[in-house]
C-alpha cells in the first residue's frame, strides 16, 4: 500500500476516501467497490473491467479446466446453440 490516511465514518455508514487517494487511485463519483470485512479489517476493491492480461488468465484457466473435465471445442459449441435456441 502506498498511501496512508486517517477518515471516520459519519452517523449514516459513511467512510470518506481521502482526495490524495481517490486521485492516485482514479477514483470518480460512483465507482462501485467490493466490500469485504473480516474481524476488524474491512476491504474496499474497485470493480471496474479487467485487463487485457487478467482476461487472458481467465481463459487459461477456463481451458485447463475444460481440458480437465474432457470437454472439447464441440461440446461447448452445442451448448451454446441449445442455450441460443431456447431464447
């Protein structure tokens, strides 16, 4: 983490994320977060598109999986098609 801050929460649940990080991050009026909490710790993670890499991890990981359970190209192809002809 590179910076730090200290901030409250107002009476409604409200936590102000601090300017020098909502401009470091990007961080714009509605940006949509995650929120994770666990003991005391809560976590806030920006949703926002995945990158070009992450979205290449995916499909990896998707075809090492397929490759797994044994499906093939074809497999996947008919599925879809049933999926698309019972719209």
């Amino acid at each position: 983490m590179h910076d730090l801050d200290v901030t409250r929460m107002s009476v409604k649940g409200q936590v102000v994320i601090p300017g020098d990080i909502r401009q470091a991050m990007g961080l714009v009026t509605g940006t949509k977060f995650i929120v994770a909490g666990e003991g005391d710790t809560v976590i806030l993670r920006k949703i926002g598109r995945p990158t070009s890499v992450e979205v290449g991890r995916l499909f990896g990981a998707s075809r090492k999986l397929a490759r797994r359970a044994g499906l093939k190209r074809s497999d996947v192809k008919k599925v879809v098609a049933r999926s698309r002809a019972g719209r």
